[in-house]
C-alpha cells in the first residue's frame, strides 16, 4: 500500500470519526438516560477503535 493511500484512508477515517464523535455529543445532550448510555458507549468505542484501525493501517508488513 502506498503512503498516499494510507493517508486518503486516514483522513477518511478520522472525518467519519469526527461525524460520529459529534452525533455522541448530539446524543449525551438529549434529555433520556438511555441517550446519555449511548453517546459514552460511542464515545468508549471511537477511542477504542479509531486507534487500533490506524494501528492496523499503517503497521508495517
């Protein structure tokens, strides 16, 4: 994989972590319970997976 690959896939997946990272806070800010479970669970999620995808991308073979 070329570097300019992995830095368009990185981008990619550091905007869609952006949109999803913003919808949690849109959903810790609604008035139910289970919506504020929801955002930190996605929150929880994003901090683990966002790293360990880029991990993945960039490691070296």
């Amino acid at each position: 994989m070329s570097t300019l690959f992995r830095s368009v896939f990185t981008v990619a997946i550091l905007l869609l972590a952006f949109g999803l990272l913003t919808e949690a806070f849109h959903l810790m800010n609604q008035p139910s319970d289970r919506a504020l479970m929801g955002g930190i669970a996605m929150i929880l999620g994003l901090v683990l997976a966002v790293p360990m995808i880029l991990h993945t991308l960039w490691r070296r073979n």
